[in-house]
C-alpha cells in the first residue's frame, strides 16, 4: 500500500490529486474500410479509451451490439451485409441494446443522409475524414447529454 492508498490496489482516493480525466466510454466502431477503422480506434486509444472494439460490417455490429453494452458507436452508413441505417433500425427493434447507447454516424455524405437518421433519433454526426478533435468534441458532447 502507497501513502495516499485508501484502496489497497495503488489507487489514489476519490478526489485527490490533480483533476481526474473521466473514465473511458466502452465504443464500437463500425466501419468497413479497414485504415479508416485502425485510425478511428488509435485516436480513441489517444484519447484516453482502451474499451474499443471494431465491426467491419454491419452484420458483426449488430453482433458485438448483440453480445456487449456500449457507451457510444461510431457507425459508418455504407457497409456490406447490413448497412448503418440496418444497424440503427436493429438497435431499435432491441430497445435494451439501445439503452444508454449515442450513436454518431460517421459519413462523408452525412449532410444528405440527415433527415432520414433524425426519424430514426441520431441526431450526431461526424464527417469522413474524421479529425481528433472533432472526434474529441463528440465525445464531450456524449458525456454532457449523459
């Protein structure tokens, strides 16, 4: 046990120390292009959340969303098997799966896929390519709405 350690694991207590940078989100990214996914999670990674998974089609997120609860999903629109609007219309129709769940739709034509994915409740979106810091507001915003 270190001085400070009220835990017995090498935690410091609640509350002390230099402010505390929030705890990770679980996130799933799906995404087919296979750079654009490696990049997308190593930014996440530098962000500070190592709870990362990745589906390179909308069949294995519906899967992983099947099988784990998530904080947030980084969903691509055009993907084989299932596109992203699949993907949100599953979430949908498996309300338990959608609990707790911000979905933001990662699309270079975002703009005009808007409407549709407002009836649908996804109301976040992030164009392709996808920069840290706009990934990083993102995340910001998800953590304020919680």
């Amino acid at each position: 046990m270190t001085s400070g350690d009220t835990h017995g694991d090498g935690r410091a207590p609640e509350g002390s120390g230099p402010a505390r940078r929030p705890a990770g989100l679980r996130v799933l990214v799906a995404e087919d292009f296979e750079p654009v996914r490696t990049l997308t999670t190593r930014m996440l990674n530098k962000l500070g959340h190592a709870d990362v998974d990745e589906a390179e089609d909308g069949q294995e997120a519906v899967d992983a969303l099947a099988a784990k609860h998530y904080d947030l999903l980084l969903l691509d629109m055009s993907m084989p098997h299932l596109s992203g609007m699949d993907v949100v219309r599953w979430l949908h129709a498996h309300p338990d799966r959608l609990q707790g769940l911000s979905i933001v739709v990662v699309s270079a034509a975002a703009h005009e896929e808007r409407p549709m994915l407002n009836e649908l409740g996804v109301t976040m979106m992030l164009p392709k390519p996808v920069r840290i810091q706009q990934l990083s507001d993102v995340i910001d915003a998800v953590r304020a709405s919680r």
